[in-house]
C-alpha cells in the first residue's frame, strides 16, 4: 500500500496540468498538493454536474477533464470548472482541461488517475469496465448496472486490474450518519432476529412511449443513446439545456430499471448492509399476481424482503426485528420502542468518512475497501434487477446467489442480460 500511494503521488506530481495554491492544500491540513487524484468526469448533466461543484472545492482532487454529448451542458461545464480554477490558480485564465465527446479520450490520458461516472444507466457498465482497464479508479452512480451480467462483468474487472471503485450509494457516508448508525443498531441486535425489511420505492420500469422530437443542434443523440435500442430523440430523456431536474429516463427499461432501481439502488443496499449482505442475495423471488409492488426477496437465513411501500411510510427503509422496529429514511427515522435510538449501546462500530467523495479519495491513497465498495453495489442493482424479473415471469423463481444464476430456468436466465448495439457496447 505504501508503494501504490508513492507511485499516486508521483504520477500526479509528474502530469498535473497546474498547481493549486499552497494555501489552499495548507488550510485542510494537507501537507503538499500533490497528493490530489486528478479526475475526469463522464457526464457532467444534473447530478454530474452536482459532482464537479463538490470535486473543485475538494483539495485533495483536481477536475483535469470530462465527456458530455450535449454542447450546451458541455459549454457550461467548460465554464465552471475554467472560472473556478482561474480564480485559485496563478494565471487569470486558466485553460487545461480535456474536454471530449467520446469519453474513452480521458481513459487515454496519461495525466488521469480516476474518473467519476455519472451518466445515465445504460451507460455505466462499458466506460466502468474500460476504465479499470485503463488502470483508472472509479466512481459510478447507483445503480451501478443495467443488468445483472453487467454488473458482475463490472466486479471482474474491478477485481483484476486492482483499482478503487465506489458506488454513489451516499447513505452510507452522509445524511447525518443515520443510515449508518442504523446499521451499526441492528448488527449490535437492538431489534433482535431480523425478520423482515420492507424498502418502500417506486415501481418498475415500462416501455419507452416518448414522442419523437427533433433533435437540437449540439446534441449528439446516437451517442446518448449509445448501447440502447434506436429510437427517436426526446428531451424528456436529454434535455436541451442546463436543467436542475433528474430526467425522465429513470422511468423507461431501455435505460434504467425503473423508479424501483433508481431510490431502490439506495434503500435496498441498506437493508443488504443491515443484513452483513453485500456478499450474497436471497435465494427466491416470490411476486404477487398482479400490482407493481409486494414482490417478495427471500433469503437463506429466514429474512424477507419486501418491496413497496404503505400508507404509513412512503419511503426508505424498515427494518422488522423480534425485539423491535427501526425506520430509517433522509427524512424520517424513529423506532418502536422509541428509546432504542436513544438509549440502546451498540456493540458494532463503522467508519464515518468526511464525505462520500473523500471516502473514494481516501480509499485510492490507502487501498482500503470502501463502505460502497463495487460487490456491494452490484448485489444491490441485482436485488432490483431481480425484482424487475419477478414482476415480467410473474411466477416464484429460485435464485443461486453464487453462480448468480435462476435454477433450472431458462427463461429467467434469458433476463439476467440483454442485447446491446455493438456500435456503443465494446468491452
């Protein structure tokens, strides 16, 4: 570990593009600037751009570059990174950054050492697998894959080129360290035996049914599309500006999982952390007849997890125990009884990191397992993606959490991927 952190060191210090200010490193208690990770983001829209804000105010990082394929957001983006480095830098108008359409040009770049993946979900399983390739650290937005093969290709190369991944599953570094704390209650049994966990999200994905628009100037539309089916431009999927809103593509199977896998991909990882779970899955899928929720997750130990929620919690995470209930979500938290998060001693104690972000930096420099490590968040997409495949079969499956395979069911197993335009799908 200490020889991959000099060599960290080194290959920033050789290839940085410019050097921040002393006192800029100096005011956060580092001792030089360079040990910054330089980093290259792939889709600065909504929440990628949310990602650059917090990447250039952190001095233990540096922004060398990023790919977008709208020009207006790319535009933006140029502007906000130059402006806020201009500001901090010697030169007035600083100009260093790689900004690209095709975002295998950062993996390219020597000077790169980690990239930060925030594109929508179609996307996230090709620039991940190139990127380990490339022997580039990663960041990747939850969740983390579009199909179950996909994310289990995502870990092996993760796993074989040795590199740091976090998924952007921040309930386990901020919110007020409630979610942690939650966990940190039910492995010390402040609720007993788990019995069930109840993760109260939207339903599953549909068929995209957008009208065809055409497409704005500045928009490379196929590259968007990228591996997904062809179909006619949309803004609701792209928008054709620098929006403040999440775009509707979270809804539609061509490119996402649905609402289920969108807030599921948080509230089902921490009942899978609750659970010590990151390693494995359940072993039945039981969906009702009909509905878009109550499908029903059932694992080795006895523990049940349902999706959907009720009237009387309309979101997060509920944990069902023998000695009590714990509800957990970024808004509310309570418990039944009332005094456990109070009053109960855990026994069971998790790191609580500054931030999402410095718990990925922290985690290159010293080769540490990061809380959101990639199994964790590849057995959580697969939780949704298992749930989006009960509800098409609508018949109870028998799921191998090792081979990660449905038993003796082909049809099933035909669900676990899905055909890709090769053009946009080259791993």
């Amino acid at each position: 570990m200490t020889n991959r952190r000099k060599f960290l060191k080194q290959a920033a210090l050789g290839s940085a593009p410019f050097i921040l200010p002393s006192h800029v490193w100096a005011a956060k208690g580092d001792a030089s600037p360079n040990s910054r990770i330089n980093v290259a983001i792939i889709g600065p829209g909504k929440q990628g751009r949310s990602h650059v804000h917090r990447l250039i105010r952190n001095p233990r990082a540096q922004v060398t570059g990023f790919a977008e394929v709208a020009q207006v957001r790319t535009d933006h983006t140029k502007a906000l990174i130059e402006k806020h480095y201009g500001q901090n830098t010697p030169g007035k108008d600083w100009k260093g950054l790689t900004i690209t359409r095709d975002y295998r040009e950062l993996l390219a770049d020597k000077k790169v050492d980690a990239v930060l993946i925030a594109t929508p979900d179609h996307w996230h399983g090709e620039p991940t697998i190139l990127a380990a390739r490339a022997k580039k650290h990663v960041y990747c937005e939850k969740p983390i894959s579009l199909t179950i093969k996909e994310g289990r290709a995502m870990v092996q190369a993760v796993n074989d080129n040795k590199v740091t991944f976090l998924t952007g599953s921040q309930q386990r570094t901020e919110y007020g360290g409630k979610f942690r704390k939650t966990v940190e209650l039910i492995r010390s049994g402040a609720i007993g035996e788990i019995k069930k966990i109840r993760v109260c999200v939207g339903g599953p994905p549909k068929p995209c049914d957008l009208p065809t628009e055409k497409v704005p100037e500045g928009i490379d539309w196929d590259a968007w599309q990228g591996p997904a089916p062809t179909r006619g431009y949309n803004k609701a999927l792209c928008p054709d500006d620098v929006h403040n809103h999440f775009p509707r593509w979270r809804a539609y199977r061509e490119y996402c999982n649905g609402y289920l896998a969108d807030m599921g991909a948080h509230h089902f990882d921490i009942g899978q952390w609750g659970m010590d779970a990151d390693f494995t899955g359940p072993v039945k899928v039981i969906p009702p007849k009909d509905g878009e929720k109550e499908v029903r997750l059932l694992y080795k130990n006895g523990i049940e997890v349902v999706h959907g929620s009720i009237p009387e919690w309309r979101g997060g995470t509920i944990f069902y125990g023998s000695e009590g209930t714990i509800w957990v979500d970024r808004g509310s938290w309570k418990s039944d009884p009332a005094s456990l998060l109070k009053d109960y001693k855990t026994t069971v104690s998790i790191r609580q990191p500054k931030s999402h972000h410095d718990e990925w930096l922290d985690c290159i420099h010293s080769g540490e397992l990061p809380l959101a490590h990639v199994e964790a968040g590849h057995r959580t997409a697969t939780l949704c993606q298992l749930c989006n495949i009960g509800y098409e079969l609508r018949r109870e499956l028998d799921w191998d959490p090792k081979k990660e395979q449905f038993v003796k069911d082909d049809e099933a197993n035909k669900l676990t991927d899905r055909k890709r335009r090769k053009k946009w799908y080259r791993v």
